[in-house]
C-alpha cells in the first residue's frame, strides 16, 4: 500500500478505518445531503461547490441545529462563568483562605484528569445529544443545590467541594461529547468558520460571565441570586441543546474494553500531524502561563490599580475573540500549519514584550495580541483534530485534547507562580515567552507534516 504522509493521508486512513472508501463517501454524502435540505441549499452547494461563497462566514448560520447548539454552549459557559465568581466569593468569605480557593479549581479540574478515557468512550457510545442533554441538566442540578444549601449563612465549604466535584464529573463528560458533535452539524467545508463562530461565543461567554456574576452578587448582597439566574439560564440550554439534529455517520458498537478505551490516545500518537498540533499547544501555553501574574503587573510593575487589572484581565479575551470573528469569515484555506506555527511563534514574542513592558498601553496592546494569535491556534487544531478523525473516534480523541489542554491552563499558572518564586515576576514571564518560541522551532524541526499541512478537508475535496 502507498504510503501517504501529513493531512493528506489522514483522510484517506478515514475514510479506510470502516468497511471501505466507498460506504464511508456514502455515509459523508448522506450527511451532506441532510444538512443541505436543513439550510435550504442544494447539494453542490452543501457540498463546497459554492460553500461558503453565500454569505462568507454567516453561511453557517443556516444550519439550524448548529445555531441552536451555539446558543446552548453560549448558555451553559456563561451560567458556568457566572457561577464561578459567586462560588470563589463565598468560600473565601467562609474560609478567609487563598489555598481554599485553590481547591474549587482543583475540585473541578481533578475529575477531567481521572475520567477522560471514560468520558471520551461514552462520547461514541451515547447518542451525542442526549449526553450533551444529560450533561446540561447535570448543571442545572448543580446550580439549584449550590442556591439549595446558600439559604442560611454557609458555616462550611465542605457541601461546596462537594458540589464542585460533582460539577467537575459533569464537565468532564460534556466536553468530549459536545466538540464531537459540531462536525455533525455543518459542512465539511465550512467547518472552520463553524470552529470560528463557536471558539468567538465561548469567548465572550467567558468575558461576560464573570462580570456578570459579580455585578449580581454586589447588587444583591449574596450568591443566592447568581445560582438561581444561572439554573434558569441552564434550562433555556438544555431546550436548545434538545432542538439539535444530528444524524451522522452510524457509529459500530463497542464494548468497553482497555483496548477501545486507549483507542484516542494511540491514535493521536499515529497521527503526526495531530500529535504536532495538541502537544504544541500544551508545551506553549504550558509555558507562557502570563496571565496568572497579571495582579503582580498592574499592582508593582505598571502600577495602575484594580481598573488596569480588569482592563489587562480583559485583553487577551478581547483580542481572541475579534480573531475569532476574522477567522470566521476568512478561514485558513492553505499553509494552516505553517500559520499555526507561526502563530504560536508570536504568542511567545508578544509574552516577552509584555514582561518588558513598563509602558501600559504597550502591555496592553501586547496582551491583545497573545488572545488574538492563540486563537488562531486554537481554532487551527480544532480544525484538524475534528477533521482528520473519524466520527466514530472522536470522542475519545476529543477527551485527550481536552485533558491535554486543560492541563497546561492550570500547570501553565502553577509554573508561573514557581518560577516567579524563584527568579522574580519579570524574568517568569519572559523566560516563559522565550521557551514558547523554543517549544515552536524545535516542533517545526520535529513534525515536518505540521509545517506543510493545509486543512484537511481543503485537500479533500480538491483531489476528488
């Protein structure tokens, strides 16, 4: 058999993984075809004849399943967000303790780590859907008995741990199954803007959220109002989640076994390609966990108070979602791993001239551009990892990106407190920056694919 190298081989061994070429064209036309007559286009143009040549990057817009399944995530980040600063507030009300404030992010993120390979193995055995229903309403759960046990003055933290924990086994299972699902519900050809759209709503959720929750919480004296606002914003999720459609591909069943278990992380190690893209975002932002000395910044470097630290908080989420909406209307149709290294190159350089900086707009603007151009990755890998993997896959490879990710946000802020510890806030930062710019040329060396990479389903469609 030939051998095929870089993306261009990766749908190939798609397409190879089921019963043949054949039934798996016939299995991606059937989906076409169904999302076709859902917007009201032809086939041809479904099928990337004209994709996106109506419309730009609104097109996707005309998928009805897809804008009801952003409204749902749009929903469930910003209850989430919101949730988030009312919890923080209270336990440090009750306990008066910084550590105990690390614990509710740990009691949240611990369940990610332990459960992935079950969660992502329950994304392709559970209709994706009803598991992203499940999982809403699972919040929704979790908000009412957070509001449930803030009644009376809360003594104790503990019940707050433990809800947290049972929030962290929710999320751990919604992750994989929602991202798994968004190929399902547009085009192939306008996924990337699809990426674009979601990674832009998820940003601004996550923007708004806190500011919301605390103005709540200020407004009305107490976290009860937070909750309750963020049960009922759950509700109106799960309507929208329950208006989804999404009949793709019929996945083979499978027991669960060690074997099928492990399936995600083997083949994210056989493909080069995404391997290349998931680790150099983990490395990268591993090392370029700025954002966790921002308080430090703006108290004794730049000396601007608590308005400059919302501003600088704010940047980098302002700069990734105005590149999110720009990649949504003009996706990357050739050198999109080039571009991603290049990115990645910039979010380490723009980190550097920030911790330099001691002018503020200066770090202003530099902080804008390290959102802007870590979207570009962000959306780039989403682009390849949902792509260039098989639907009955990916959920279990979603659940390993995902715990990879998640991993280096939280170890990313632990390694800049350390190394600040040890060689002071300046040189953390712009040692950080400098070793993501390291981590980029030595990926560059080492995954050849990534360099010569273009989306997936771009060479795709222009070999057929």
């Amino acid at each position: 058999m030939r051998k095929v190298r870089g993306v261009e081989g990766l749908y190939a061994q798609w397409v190879g993984m089921a019963d043949g070429q054949t039934d798996r064209r016939a299995n991606d036309e059937r989906l076409t075809q169904r999302l076709s007559r859902e917007s009201g286009d032809d086939g041809d143009d479904a099928r990337g004849g004209n994709a996106g040549s109506g419309g730009g990057g609104r097109a996707v817009f005309g998928y009805p399943s897809f804008v009801r399944y952003l409204g749902a995530r749009l929903l469930s980040v910003l209850a989430l967000q919101m949730q988030s600063v009312a919890v923080g507030w209270q336990i440090y009300e009750i306990t008066r303790s910084p550590l105990a404030l690390g614990l509710t992010g740990l009691a949240q993120f611990l369940p990610g780590i332990l459960l992935f390979l079950i969660s992502g193995h329950a994304a392709d055995r559970i209709p994706r859907r009803k598991l992203m229903v499940a999982c809403f309403a699972g919040f929704t759960v979790c908000s009412g008995s957070l509001l449930w046990i803030s009644r009376g003055r809360v003594h104790s933290a503990g019940p707050i741990y433990v809800i947290l924990v049972a929030l962290g086994i929710t999320r751990a299972f919604s992750g994989p199954a929602m991202r798994a699902l968004v190929p399902l519900l547009v085009p192939a050809q306008q996924f990337p803007s699809g990426v674009a759209w979601e990674a832009s709503m998820t940003q601004t959720a996550t923007v708004l959220g806190p500011a919301v929750g605390g103005f709540l919480y200020a407004l009305f004296r107490g976290p009860q109002i937070v909750y309750a606002t963020a049960m009922l914003i759950e509700v109106v999720a799960i309507v929208f989640a329950m208006g989804i459609q999404a009949r793709g591909p019929l996945r083979p069943p499978q027991s669960m076994t060690l074997e099928s278990v492990l399936a995600g992380l083997r083949y994210i190690w056989r493909q080069k390609v995404i391997l290349g893209v998931v680790s150099l975002d983990l490395f990268a932002v591993l090392l370029g966990g700025a954002v966790a000395l921002l308080p430090v910044y703006a108290s004794d470097i730049l000396r601007t108070g608590p308005w400059g630290l919302g501003l600088l908080r704010s940047a980098p989420g302002a700069g990734a979602v105005a590149m999110a909406i720009l990649l949504a209307h003009k996706p990357l149709r050739r050198k999109a791993g080039a571009t991603m290294l290049w990115c990645v190159a910039g979010f380490g350089a723009f980190t550097v001239v920030f911790g330099l900086s001691r002018n503020f707009t200066l770090s202003l603007a530099s902080l804008l551009f390290v959102g802007a151009t870590d979207m570009v990755s962000v959306v780039t890998r989403g682009t390849f990892v949902q792509l260039s993997t098989p639907d009955e896959m990916r959920g279990r490879v979603n659940a390993v990106e995902m715990m990879f990710i998640g991993a280096s946000n939280e170890l990313g802020q632990f390694e800049s407190g350390i190394t600040a510890d040890w060689f002071g806030t300046v040189p953390a930062v712009v040692l950080g920056g400098a070793g993501a710019l390291l981590i980029t040329a030595l990926w560059a060396w080492r995954f050849p694919e990534l360099r010569k990479a273009k989306p997936p389903r771009v060479v795709e469609m222009a070999e057929r």
